[in-house]
C-alpha cells in the first residue's frame, strides 16, 4: 500500500502545512470529494490559467488522491510558473512515495532537508520512507529529529516515533518517550496502552499496575480496567492478589443495575473473572502467563 495512503489525512495536512503557510487562504475545502475539489480548481484556473498557487494546490490534490504522476505534471507547471516560490519539494517527494519510488524521494527529501533541517513534516517522511527502504538506523534518526523539531507534538507523533524505536529494539527510549508525551499530554489512552505494554513487556508489573489504576480512574468505565488489573497480577504470579481482584470485579459487577449488568460487556467480564478464578484454585502457586481477554482495552 502506497504510504500516503497509510497516513491520516491529519498526518498529511501537518506535511504539508508549512507548505500552505505562505500561501494565503486555501480555496480548495479537504473535507470535499476528490472530484468536486478537482471541478472547483479547474474553475478557477479557467479564469487564472496561469496562477500558480491553483496549481500547487492541484498538485496537492491529486497526490492526496493518489494521482502522483499527475500531481508531478501539476508540479513542473508550479515551477515554471514561479520558480523556486513554493515548497514544491515537499509535494514530489510525496508523490514520488505515493508511486512507490522511494529513493527518488529520499534524494529529494535529503535536498530539502539539508536546507531545512528542523522541517518536522519531511524528517517524519523521510522517516518513513527509509524504513520501507529497510534503512532502519536512518529512520530512527529521522524519528528523533522529527520528534525534536515538533515542541507540541500530537499523540500520533509520540506514538507512531515510540513504535518505530520499540520495533528496532529500543524499547527503553521509547518507553521515556512515551512518558514525556504522557507528561505533557496527560493520560491519552493509545499513549498509556503502547507504555503499559512495554512495561509488560520489559516485566515491569508495578509500573504496569500503577498505569492501569490512572486508566482506571480516567476511564468512563472501569470494569475493563479492574479486568486488566487482575490479569497482569495473575500474569506477574501474585496468586492471592489476583484471586482479590478477581473477587473484587465480580463483586462491583454485581452491584451494578440490572442493565448494566446484563450487558454483553460486563458478562464477558464475569466470565473471565469466574474462569480465571477456577484456574487459581487449580494452581494456587500460579507464575505463568495466563491469555488476555478479549473484553481487555488495548
């Protein structure tokens, strides 16, 4: 799959919005279909055939769509038009990466790049293509420049940078990183589940408890909290704790109203709770893993 089609039109809009920076008002609405966005420019260009800013934003357009030989046609007439005047780098190496010619992007990146060096949007695509390209320490460099050049980076950033290091086995810097998103961002859910499974991973079960009782609090519902709780006690081999906090879950499910309490979700988690309670009493000395519910947020 082309990787701008892998990316959320969020994550495409923060590419390129240094790039629209410099360029006024944006006639062209991205919440519009591709085809009414293309009719509108094609109005305007009927009146102002020799605007470039309306062909900067068709080339945007059709790479957003897609259409990147298109959107490269679009863009030579940008250049001829105004040389040198938009960021017109930036929408090619997107194309090119939308057309799967990834080292054709990177050299266009690398130029950008080498006169912008602190441009998060293509660090971050530059990142991305190199890890494609199986170029893993020149992606996480890229990462870590990205991340760095974002001051008030979104939970998308935080996390997509932590599961590139996490996956390169870097786990302990994506952990900090994962911290300080958290820090700063306050307890998001995507951030707390990818460090909460690090934790896990690493076998750090305190710090994975702690975790959960924050998600527990914040969440709008707790049972799938006390569900997870009671399975990484059962996972780190604490038999009675996790036999009191099964109980415990079964007892607040229990004095739930009736609704509630019939409701497809909780009765996952009173079954769950029951199973795993019967399992204790067979292996009172429990210190193996035991299989995650279904009914568990991740």
């Amino acid at each position: 799959m082309p990787l701008a089609h892998s990316i959320s039109r969020a994550a495409r809009s923060g590419l390129f919005a240094a790039a629209l920076a410099c360029l006024g008002p944006i006639t062209v609405s991205g919440h519009a279909t591709h085809e009414a966005r293309i009719a509108l420019i094609a109005e305007q260009l009927a009146q102002r055939p020799n605007d470039p800013e309306l062909h900067f934003q068709l080339a945007q357009v059709n790479c957003e769509h897609g259409d990147w030989e298109i959107a490269l046609i679009n863009l030579s007439v940008v250049e001829k038009l105004a040389p040198g005047t938009f960021p017109t780098p930036l929408v090619r190496a997107e194309a090119l990466v939308v057309g799967a010619k990834l080292p054709r992007a990177v050299v266009v990146l690398d130029a950008w790049i080498a006169a912008h060096p602190a441009h998060p949007g293509a660090l971050l695509l530059r990142a991305r293509t190199r890890t494609r390209l199986g170029a893993a320490e020149a992606a996480l460099a890229d990462y870590r420049a990205a991340l760095a050049a974002t001051p008030q980076a979104e939970p998308d950033l935080v996390q997509e940078v932590a599961d590139a290091l996490a996956a390169q086995g870097v786990a302990a810097e994506a952990a900090r990183i994962l911290a300080q998103g958290i820090e700063r961002l306050g307890p998001i859910v995507s951030l707390m589940s990818r460090a909460l499974a690090l934790e896990l991973a690493a076998g750090e079960f305190d710090a994975a408890l702690a975790r959960i009782a924050i998600l527990q609090a914040t969440s709008p519902r707790p049972e799938p909290w006390m569900t997870r709780r009671a399975e990484i006690l059962t996972q780190a081999g604490r038999a009675a704790e996790a036999r009191a906090a099964w109980q415990a879950l079964l007892t607040h499910l229990a004095a739930l109203p009736p609704p509630q309490r019939a409701a497809h979700a909780m009765a996952l988690c009173a079954e769950r709770a029951h199973q795993s309670l019967a399992a204790l009493a067979l292996a009172p000395n429990l210190t193996s893993a035991q299989p995650a519910s279904s009914s568990s947020p991740r």
